[in-house]
C-alpha cells in the first residue's frame, strides 16, 4: 500500500463513518467531514501532538472544530485515533438523547472535544483565546512545559461572521504564530455559492490582519502538508486556505448545498461508495485502515512521556505551580487575602462605586493569584480591571497578566473562553454591562460549557447619567439572569463587592458577571462577622426591629435606597426590612427554608432596582410592588435621571405607605 | 476672507461650540468634534444634499454619525446649518434630562438626526442598510425621485468591532458605490494609542471587501474635497482615511488619549483658543462665520426645490405609491388579504410548522406588499422568508425584494434598521431565535429608535431536535421579551401566526419578532370570527366548560401540549381553561379588567413554554406551576427531549391534579 493509498483509506474512513452516522440519526451535517476528511488525515496524522490514551494532557496541540456543524469529522477522528471514550457504538448514536455524540460536539462529552461550537465563529474565537493561554504560560513555565499548537478548521460562515473580525484582528495584532486556521474554502454555504453573498479576498483580508496565507488544494495530500509544515515556522498566526468540495465523493450532492446539511440518502451513499471504491458496509473501518489510524495515535504516546520527563524533571515548584494552575485549584492563601481585604474595608467603610471597590479587590487578590489574567474592551480606566501590579502583554511579549482587547468585546469573550478552557488561567475581564449584548453569545457559551470566566461589567443602570439609553442597561440584568448556570453579581457596596469576587473566583463551574455601578455607594455592611453572606445571594441587611410590616428587596446601588426608605418609613412608625440581593442564582441554590425566611412575610413587598421588573416576582410575589424601569433611560446627571424615572427612597417609602393602608 | 480662512473659522466654530458645550454639561467628549471638524465642515459645504428647512425630505443625502460619542458635532452641525430645531439654547443644554442634546445623538430628537448611535460599529452598519434601500428604491421608482449618498463619520472603535466586518462585506459585494465612509483615523482609543490593540492595515482590509480606499490628510480641506469627489464617482463604495489628531487645537491634549472623553477643562479651552486665534466667547460664533454656515444651507433649500419639480412631474400613481411609502402607510388592500387567508386557513385547518405557516401567510401578503423587503442570513429554506415571487438583490442590480445576507446576522439587523430608518421600505428577514443574541445589539436599537422591524427567528425552542443546545434557545424568549418596545410574538398555530404577521406590519413604533417552531402543529383556532385575537397579546382559547380548576397559559408550540392536557383534565372530571399568549407586550397594554379576565381565578395555575420561566409570573404568581425549561437543552429528536426535560400534557395535568389535591 502505497502511503497515498494509506492516506486515501484513512479520509475514506471519516467520510463513511460520517455518512452513515448521519444517514442513520437521519439529521445532520455529512458534507464538511467528507469535504475536509483530506485536511483532518493530514492534520491528525502528520502533525497534531495529541494522545489517544490521555487526550487531555496539558501540552497536547489543541484541534478546534469551529464549524461544529461538521461534528461527525472530530467524532470519527476520535473513534479512528482510538480514544477510550469514543466507540463505534458512539458513532452509531450520533445526535440521540443522551449520547456523546450530539449534534455539535459539547466540551465535556468526550475526550478531544476541546470546545463547543455550532454557533458560528466561536470556535475561532476560541482558538485565540487557546493560542494567548499557551504562549502566555510559556512566559510563565517555560517551552519545556507549555510548548504546542492550536489548530482549527473554519468553515465560511466562520468568516462572515463579525466575531471572526475581532478574532483575528487579536491574533495578528499579538502575533500568535502557534495559531494556524485550515479554512475549508469549499464555496457552499446553505443558501448556495458563497457567491450569493460574498465576494471579497479573504487571503488578502487575513494578511491585512497581519497573518500569513496560502491557497491550496484541500484534497492534496503533499500540498496539505507543506502547507502545515510552513504555517508552523511562520512568525504571524497562518491562514491555510484549503479548496475543497463539499461532500467530496459524493456523485450528485458533492459541490452543491445539498450536501450541507441533511443526510445524503441511501441511494447516493451507495453511488458515494461506489465512486470512491469503498466496499465495506455501514461503520465497518477495514482493519488495515484502523490500524493505520491506531498507529498515529503512538507519536502522541511517545511526545506526552517525552513531556512527562520534562515535566519531572521540573524544580519541584514549578512543576507543582504548574499542575496547581492547570487542575484549576485556587492558591491556598486566596481566602485570606480576601478576608483580610473584607476587614479592612469593613471598618474603613469607604464610599466607592462599585467599579472601583472591585479594583480595591483585586488589588488585594491579584498579587496572589498569578492564574488571573485581566483585561478590558477598550475601557481600562472605566472599568478599573487593571491593578497596580499588572502588565499588559504586546505582540511577541506574553510575560503579563493583562490583555488590551481593542474594541472587541465579542472576541474577548470568545477568548477568554479559550482561555479557561486551555487551562492554567482564570481570565477576567471588563466592558460596559450595555455591551454585554456584544459579547452575549459568548458568554452563552462559557455558562453551557461551565468555564470559570468572569465578565467585569461597569455602568451598570441608568446610573451612567450623561451617556444616555445607548449605554444605560435597562433589561441586561434580566437577560443575564436568563442563561442558565450563569452567576450574576450585582454587589451594593465594597463589602458584597470583595464577597462576590470571591465568590466567582470560587466559581469553577461556570462563569460569574459582576455588574457594577459607576457612581459612588456607600458602605452599607459595617459588621462583617467574617462571614460570605453573598454567598448565599440575598440575605436580611437590616432588620425590621419589630414585627416587619414591609420587606425592601434591592441589588447594587438600591439597596442604599432601599435603606433610606427604611429609615424613612421608620421616621413614619412603620417597621422595615432590608434584603440585599447580590445574586439570583444562589439564592435559588439555598434550601426552601432559608429562601422562606429571607423572602419573609411582610404584607408588603416592594422590590428596586433600576433595571426592569422581570424576575423580581421570585421575591415580592406578582402583586408585590416594583421600583424600577420600564423603558428605555435617558440622558441627563445621573440623580435627575434617578429621580425622573422615580427611583428614589421617598417613592419607595410612599408606595409602601400606601399599600399598608390599602391593607 | 480667503476661502482656506472661511473654512477654518467654520471648522472652528464646530470645535468651539463642542468644546464649550462638554465644558458647560462637564460631560461629554471634545475629540472627536475638535478632530473631525474639518471633514465634516468640507462635507457639508461642499457635498452634502442638505435642506435645514426641511431636514427630513426623502431624496436628502444621508449623514450617519456611527461614532455617536462624537455627538456635539452632529449638533454643531445642526444649529449652525440652521435647523429649526436645533437652537443654541440646545446646545447650551447639552447631556441635560429632558434635552434634545443627548450624550448620543437620538433619532426623533431633532431633524438631520438619522440614526441613533454610541454602540460603536451600528452606525456604520445601519449606513449598509440606508445605501442599499436608497439603490433598491431607485430600481422601484427611478432615480429621478431617488438618486442621494450615505456618507458615515466612523471612528477606530467603529472599524474594529466585528459588526463592522459585517457591514462592509455586505456592502462591497453588494457594490453600494453611493455609500462614503469617512474614516476619522486619529489613532488614539480610550485606552491610548490604537496601536495598542491594532496593527492591522485597514485599508487592505477594505479593498479585500471590495471597496475602494484611499488615505489623506483629514485636516486639508482640499484633499477631503478632492477625496469626496473621486469617491462619489466609484463603482465601489469609498473608505476615506482622514488621518487626523484628536482634540485638533488644544496645546496640551491634542493627539492624546486625554482628548477624547472628558471636558478639557476651562484652562485647556482657554489655551486652544488661543493657540487657534478664537476670540470669541463660550458658545458665540460671529456673524460671518455663522452666515457662511447659513449660506451651504441654500444650496440644499435649491436642491429640494429641483426634486419637488421632478417629483410633481412624475405620474399620479407613481407619485401617489412614492409618498405612501416614504410615509410608512400600509397599503388600503393589505387588510384584506390577511383576512381573506386567515378564513381560508381557518377552514382548511393544516397541520404546518409555524415557520410554514409564516410563509403561507407571507404569499397572500407580499403581492400586496411591495414595500417588504425580506431576507435570510443563509437560512432561507430554514427560515421560510423568501416566497415564490421574491426576487434577490444582486451586486449592481438592485431590482428584488430579498436580500441574502450571508452568516451575518449582526450586520443584517443593522442594516435592517438602516432600511427602515431610510423609509420607504419594510425590512423583514430571518435566522435562528438562538442566534438573535447575535443581533441583540440591534434589536435593541430598533427598539429605542421606534423603528418597524420585523424578525423572523425560527427554531424556537427545544423543539428544533438534533442540533442540540448550542442552537435551542431556552433564554431567548425572555431576553427578548426583557427588551422595551420590541413585540415579541410566539404564535401557536398558523391562524396566530397570521395575525401575529398583521400586528407586526401595523406596529409602526417599534420593531416585532416572531419566533417559529420548526416542527409540525396542529391549527387550534378553528373558529375564527373575524378577529385578530392575537392583538390582545393573551385570550382563552378554550373555555373550562364550568367553574375553572385549572387556568392553562402557554405559548407557540406549547399551545397543542396545554389543549390536550386539558382534555386530559377533562377526563378526569376537572375544568381546566387554556389561554393562549402570543404576545406578551400586547396584554399588558390591555386594560386592567381585560387582563383580569384572561388572567381568570383558578385555583391552579399552570403555564407551559418550552423555556424559561422568568416573566411567567405574571400569569401564574410566584406560586403558580411552570413546565418547561431551567437548563440548556440536549441533543436528540424532539420529541424525546420534550419527554426528557417533561415538557407534556400529562406532566402538566399531572402537576394540576396534585395541586388541587393540596387545595
């Protein structure tokens, strides 16, 4: 067997496995992995440092597969190369309940699925995040322990979409030269050729962004491999653009849409194997050609005990450093930090917006977690993310802890999920909460792949004052508090505001928001007790001192409203409660008792928060009484706008009064 | 006066009144008026088809300020054109509540405010939109009555957000030649110099996109003149790059960073007015600077006078059908037709997916339509947008109604607003609702800036099977519904989708989005009546038959699950009534008596929607019973994930039949 022979058999092997798997969930995507089965062959068998036995050890080259429509390429891939967790059975469950193979491949489901995508453009994302993470611990361990590749496979819609922008803007700007994308340039989208919608250079486009390029045939073997082979020794990140056909072999769909993205038919399979001379019956691989795969798979047996020496052979320090920050623990003293901070600021009791007393936190915490890595959209000084002790990385200079993101909080977010997905790094970073919306898919992302990343987001409520209904978040809040496994702090002081960093720092499972107010909150929790009372997302702040005729609900900068309505309803004789609201999903995490008691029996329950109602029922009930926002804001100094849109303690203590009396 | 010396006391008339304006709000941002005041000087005087007496006749050069930050000198522009209202009193209060000088230039404040903008990237975007509406009315009623540019002031942040990539494929390959982006290119972002985050070539970048570039000195009043006229005469739309300096004129912060967002302080403008020999006093312009001004103003009263002549000109009905659609009116027999399908479908009562039942009723609306314009990004048999007589836009050729939008689903919201905003046109185009997080950004801006815009977002729910949770939306529902003055409507059969179409078409304050299932559903509504029930926002479907046990409410494709556990209920001897809500906007804008009503007094309450249940309560109360989602979803055919996440009608008349035990 020629070794052309071999290659052929071996992207055979994915291009039937893939038509089957389809053809019998009937749904499903066979054209890409039968378009970039050539790609994948070369790429896995040639190159990719990648284990079959321990897919997920630290240094292996990372394969992202930003067109996770084409999922059954990477399930085919892991089932050749041998993985544990991926069988042939597997295979045969493509896209049913419960399997691991879904229908676009999900983090965690298996062994070699190093993100999940199916929304187009952030795996590429990702991938730049992947490719920061590696050169970044490089600068921190050493190429000894940190030294590989990200690889990706991008369809067009990857590239059309704006997030690809942003992405490689990032990546050429930085100067990610281990980051090398195999553009599947197959011409197809679903509505037709690409031309109906498309008509620019990307070669060009991408060199503009400061990466290399080439153009060649995807379906070439020798010239796939000479691409890799220079795409690796490029000093800019490389875009490899790989011509090929959609549902290559295919006799009647193969360089037409109806490839895309149904199954080919059992007609066509039939004519598809007779075209490509593959005799063999449905999810049969022919043992020489499973062998063949089998075989690639003992470079990475070899390349990881190669780095297992290495990393052995490591100063004790280092190599337990190393292993801390990848399995994500935290630094033992992380918890005195903070709760020294806590002390501290509990008794200073400063008056600072919340943006700024997160600063004042992570000016206590960063010094001792070297894992963080900040940053901002462009709005370092607003969003006060970058501390006294932090450096910003450049372009071939990682020794830092600090990313410049540009205006791009969409690629941010996309690559701080492939940061904390790399491992070894807990990205942080800021923008304003109304641009939350940019990065909104993103964030979607990291809560449904449970990844620590952790979005600081300023200028959180009309509280912006000037900038106007542009900038004021209105609905962000509600919308956040929508994605589940999503944590989203609103602290109301510096106190709540070092507690909900702690708490997202503690956050392994998924990401946290910290929404955070620009102007300035007085320190409302001056006895501590040393206790996390946002831990368990709202508890009693103040209470009632007598039987509490009216219970006050607030997050963020109300709840010093809703403590000067207190104090004004107590002015008129009526007992009330204060509840700081710092996070709807812990409080959903408490026990019933608990939530019981906190939410109390008040005949009256008024909530405020400058943002809209929805949610708010989980607390004051739907005939509770709500102070917010049921528009858009406007501009104006920030306390005239309070007051124009009636967010003030005299219209909560008025609206209690007048329900005690309807009483 | 020499005409450099004329053109330098407007451009400095621009930065004074911006400067001192930010100064007196002590708030705002100075650098990009002071910086860009000479392109928009020579824009004006020498380009633009402006008529301050009549800011908003239809054949008017359209102006887009995208970098929305820049306000003060949209507004600067505004008063010293002479607009009517654009006082200097207005000036005077800017930032101020209440004001027509808001931090971002909103659209409806004041006349030659085209768009809303401060998101950066939307401006730019909804340019795309406006030149691509202006070609396709002129393919509709010639270019005597239609023949004007867009030109667009972008900034750094606008060309580095992903939007921006978006837009300008779109542009580019759809050769909008008539659209001019002025690109202030003064290297300075929020957080320092660009370089920072960018090295990228932008103009490469650009001429990939197919657009033609050039760079130039952006204070040379010549060279923006000689720049401005070569691009009005390409066959490609323009880049500009006006290298300028930010805060142009002021001796201290001229080129810095420190320009660009705060007020430069009374010291600083002193400083400037000396170093640009301005003698005048905070907000006065003298006479003949002001006059000058006054004078470009003439040219554009001539211009409108030229097109009011063409425009009597032209026959009756082509007159009569221009000045309907410029208008925003519906045309007489519109009514009618939805009516007549409505009957028809009532009838014959097919079982259809809700995104089939969309396109139903699109065919018998379209032909009466012609002012729809619909599209898809790369969904199109997906999404069910484009109906046997549409016709697709191509490069150059601007005579259809559907536009294929690629994977661009940001940019095409963007340009839908554009669209709109233009007039003349009803933009309506189509993707995934999980993907509208996508285009959230511009929903949102559709929805401050009162904009009909219809979307048509499919695969609704879990519904959509295989593909997994990366492509079911289980939050979108309520991220949408969070936002102000966007109708989201989720109707349950092809009778509601119908009339969900027609209260879309009718909402001309604000913009709608139909979310559609990709499955197969019963019609419901088998009686009709002749009224559009959906307009109420909530009705009961079916009555209890006697005293109601159980109020059913639900949604879409949850409608079907909601009737037959009712049957089930039924069955067992207990009276349960089924509300439908296709449209939760629109119940709340029913009186309270209605809303009473619908509500009804059961003692159990139940809603069904296969999605979160945040804003349910409003139905149900924070005790009533809520089927359906509080995690992602999972990857199988659909009917086992609504088995799997117990989204049925026997989970639901189960839950009602232990409630009422409890009762």
């Amino acid at each position: 067997m020629t070794e052309t022979d071999r290659h052929t058999d071996m992207a055979n092997a994915i291009r039937f496995l893939s038509m089957d798997a389809v053809q019998q969930a009937n749904s499903g995507h066979p054209g890409l992995p039968m378009g970039a089965a050539d790609i994948a062959t070369v790429l896995f068998s040639k190159f990719m440092k990648f284990d079959p036995t321990e897919p997920n050890w630290p240094d292996r080259d990372r394969f992202v597969l930003s067109a996770g429509h084409g999922s059954m390429l990477l399930y085919s891939l892991l089932y050749l190369l041998g993985v544990e967790d991926m069988s042939l059975d597997d295979l045969k469950d493509f896209r049913q309940l419960g399997s691991k193979t879904a229908g676009h491949p999900e983090y965690g489901f298996a062994g070699g699925i190093e993100t999940t995508t199916g929304p187009l453009g952030q795996g590429l994302a990702n991938s730049v995040g992947m490719a920061l993470a590696e050169r970044m611990l490089a600068a921190d361990f050493g190429e000894e322990l940190v030294d590989h590749y990200t690889y990706v496979l991008a369809s067009d819609g990857d590239l059309m979409e704006g997030i690809s922008h942003e992405a490689i803007s990032i990546a050429g700007h930085l100067k990610l030269n281990k980051l090398i994308v195999l553009w599947d340039d197959n011409d197809i989208s679903i509505d037709g050729r690409v031309t109906l919608s498309e008509t620019g250079d990307m070669l060009e486009r991408f060199e503009a962004a400061n990466w290399d390029t080439v153009r060649i045939d995807g379906h070439n073997a020798a010239d796939i491999e000479a691409a890799i082979e220079r795409a690796r020794g490029s000093d800019k990140p490389s875009l490899i653009a790989c011509k090929t056909k959609i549902g290559f072999g295919s006799p009647n769909k193969e360089d037409t849409s109806k490839a895309h993205g149904s199954p080919l038919g059992d007609e066509e399979i039939a004519a598809t194997r007779e075209a490509l001379g593959w005799t063999h019956e449905p999810f049969e691989v022919p043992v020489d050609t499973l062998d063949a795969w089998r075989i690639v798979g003992v470079k990475g047996v070899h390349e990881r005990a190669e780095w297992t020496k290495r990393h052995d052979a490591a100063d004790v320090q280092t190599r337990a450093e190393f292993d801390r920050r990848m399995r994500g623990d935290l630094p033992a003293n992380l918890d005195s930090a903070v709760e020294a901070f806590i002390a501290q600021v509990t008794e200073e009791a400063p008056k600072v917006a919340t943006r700024k007393a997160s600063e004042m936190a992570l000016e206590a915490i960063i010094p001792h977690l070297p894992e963080a890595v900040s940053g901002s959209a462009d709005l370092t000084g607003s969003n006060n993310t970058r501390t006294s002790t932090m450096t910003p990385v450049a372009p071939g200079d990682y020794a830092g802890n600090f990313v410049h993101w540009g205006i791009r909080e969409h690629g941010m977010a996309a690559a701080m999920n492939g940061m904390a997905l790399h491992g070894g790094i807990i990205p942080m970073s800021g923008t304003f909460l109304v641009f939350s919306d940019y990065s909104r898919p993103a964030i979607r992302l990291a809560a449904l792949m449970h990844q620590r990343v952790i979005h600081v987001l300023t200028h959180d409520s009309i509280g912006l004052g000037e900038d106007g209904p542009t900038h004021q978040p209105v609905e962000h809040l509600a919308a956040l508090r929508a994605i589940p496994n999503l944590k989203v702090f609103r602290p109301a002081d510096v106190v709540e505001t070092a507690e909900c960093w702690h708490l997202s720092l503690l956050s392994e499972d998924g990401p946290s928001v910290h929404a955070l107010t620009r102007q300035g909150l007085p320190t409302l929790r001056t006895e501590n007790g040393g206790k996390n009372r946002s831990a368990k997302g709202a508890y009693e702040l103040a209470s009632a001192g007598g039987e509490a005729q009216v219970s006050l609900f607030a997050s963020g900068s109300e709840v010093e409203i809703a403590m000067e309505a207190r104090a004004l309803l107590r002015d008129a004789g009526i007992n009330a409660r204060v509840v700081s609201v710092p996070c709807f999903e812990l409080f959903e995490a408490q026990d019933a008792d608990y939530q019981a008691s906190t939410i109390g029996e008040a005949p009256v329950n008024i909530a405020i928060e400058a943002a809209i109602r929805m949610g708010w029922d989980r607390f004051i009930g739907s005939d509770g009484i709500f102070i917010g926002m049921d528009s858009f804001g406007a501009s104006g100094p920030y306390k005239e706008v309070y007051a124009h849109f009636g967010i003030t303690a005299e219209a909560a203590s008025e609206a209690a009064k007048a329900a005690l009396a309807d009483e």
